[in-house]
C-alpha cells in the first residue's frame, strides 16, 4: 500500500513538473521567445516592442525568418487590443537586408530568381498589410537601415532614429533594382529628384541628414530611442480605431484624382459616424474632457 502511494505521489509530481515545463516553454518559446530572430516584448497591453535580434538585424532576411516576422507583425495587427507595435533593431543595426551569401549560392545554383521571388512574396504583402492597418507602427531606427530593412523603416507611420541610425541604398552597387517598396515610399518623404540621388549615388545618409531630408521625423539620444518611441506609440495609438484607419487614406490620395478620393472620404467618415469611438468623442468635446477611446 505504501508503495502505491509513493508511486501515485511520484506520478503526480512528474506530471505536474511536466505541465510547468510545457507551460514555460510555450510562454518563452512560442510567445515571447528569446531565443528567435525576432523577440516580442509587451510594453503594455496596447503596445508591443518587437526586436530584430543581433543576427537578424544584420544579414540574415531569408524565407525563414522573412516568414516569422511576417507572422509575428500579422499577430500583432489582428490583435484588436494592440494599438500600436515599435520596431527596432540590435546594436549598430536596425536591419541590413538580406544575405549577401545566399545571393551568391543562388545565384550559382541557377535559383536565384525563385528565392527573390519567395521573399519578396512574403515582405511586399506584408508593407502593404502595415501600410493599410490601423495599427500604428513607429520605427525605432537604432542603425543601419539597407535594402528590404530600409523598405521596413519607410513603411512605418513615424520613424525616430538615435545617433547611429543610418539609411542606405544598397541596391545598385549589387546590380539589382530597388525593393520593399522603397522606391515608392521614399519619394513621398523627400521627394524624387532626392530619391534619384541617393539611389544612383548609392550613397548612405547620417541619422542627421535624414532628419533634414525628411526621411525621418525625429532624433533623439541613444538612451532615449525607445522611450520616446514608446511615448508616440502611446499618443498615436490613442485614437479611435475608424481615425487609426485614416493611415491608408494619406497613401491612397497619391494616387486617386480629387473626385475618387473624396468619395473614398464619404465612404469612410460614413462608417466612422456608426462607431461607439464616435458618440464618445462627441460626449468628450461636450463635456470638455478627453476622450477614452475603446
């Protein structure tokens, strides 16, 4: 009797000492996992920092990882509780695109042009998945910003960048023409003839003369990247989500003529004015307080 007893007793410790591993792993691993190439971390219940590791952010865009971060942003967006996410990278890189070393083995292989294909199959959908959500992203631009990662640092609704932050064409001196939506998105910050430069000069800008060109919109000390990034994540994501939405509308006016996009307009603040976020509003500028925005 006593030796079932101990057995039970034995049983019931193991299979809780397995639950607790199980239950730490799937929070450390699969949730938050330090570990991984791109690390989660809450900064509160409406803000997620997501970092580039130290090798992910240097030169590791592959299909592998392309994959996970566009899993991991994707998460974050269709997370109706999160308002706004912050990316940033590790030491003197905020992301350095892809590997040069894979460009070669490819290349060799005669596969080169499926693999650009594979990821730029997964980063375009997911520039245009930021780009027209209504969650915000701020770019917080530690260092270098090359190639697809300076297509991330574009897509961003504010870029604030340190010290080191740098941005660089990268593309032409590999042959290649320009992708991640740069040429697309850089234009509409600093203009074209500025964008025609520093891709055909194939120059790299200082943290201070993106400030200058308008490639970025704010610089701060090193110490305070993330702070600061916290608080425009806080005061940006605050808005309804109907006004959050807006984001797309500011890319779709390239585009449209005046008649189009006014419609578009109609369209939008029509839905906007059926919204909870809406009668709150109007309490809050009637009773001149601030409006708590669900």
């Amino acid at each position: 009797m006593a030796n079932v007893f101990t057995l039970l007793i034995f049983s019931i410790n193991f299979f809780f000492l397995a639950f607790v591993s199980i239950t730490s792993y799937i929070q450390k691993v699969l949730l938050y996992p330090d570990n991984m190439p791109v690390e989660l971390k809450p900064v509160s219940d409406e803000i997620m920092l997501v970092t580039l590791t130290d090798e992910s952010a240097t030169n590791a865009f592959d299909p592998e990882f392309m994959s996970e971060l566009d899993v991991k942003i994707r998460q974050i967006i269709e997370d109706e509780k999160i308002r706004a996410f912050i990316l940033t990278g590790t030491e003197k890189f905020f992301c350095a695109g892809a590997n040069i070393n894979e460009f070669r083995k490819h290349y060799d292989k005669g596969t080169i042009g499926k693999w650009i294909k594979q990821m730029t199959d997964i980063l375009h959908p997911l520039i245009l998945k930021i780009r027209h959500s209504d969650t915000i992203m701020i770019a917080a631009v530690n260092g270098a910003a090359a190639g697809a990662g300076l297509g991330l640092a574009l897509s961003a609704d504010y870029r604030i960048a340190s010290s080191g932050g740098k941005f660089a064409a990268s593309y032409f001196s590999l042959g290649l023409s320009p992708d991640g939506g740069t040429s697309w998105l850089l234009p509409r910050l600093v203009g074209s003839q500025k964008t025609r430069i520093f891709f055909f000069e194939n120059q790299v800008w200082s943290a201070e003369e993106c400030l200058e060109y308008g490639a970025i919109d704010e610089l701060v000390d090193e110490t305070m990247l993330i702070q600061k990034s916290i608080e425009i994540a806080n005061k940006w994501g605050s808005w309804s989500k109907a006004s959050r939405s807006s984001k797309d509308l500011l890319d779709f006016q390239e585009n449209n003529d005046l008649e189009s996009h006014l419609k578009l307009e109609q369209r939008r603040i029509i839905d906007a004015g059926f919204t909870s976020d809406f009668s709150e509003g109007v309490d809050a500028f009637l009773e001149k307080r601030k409006a708590n925005f669900n």
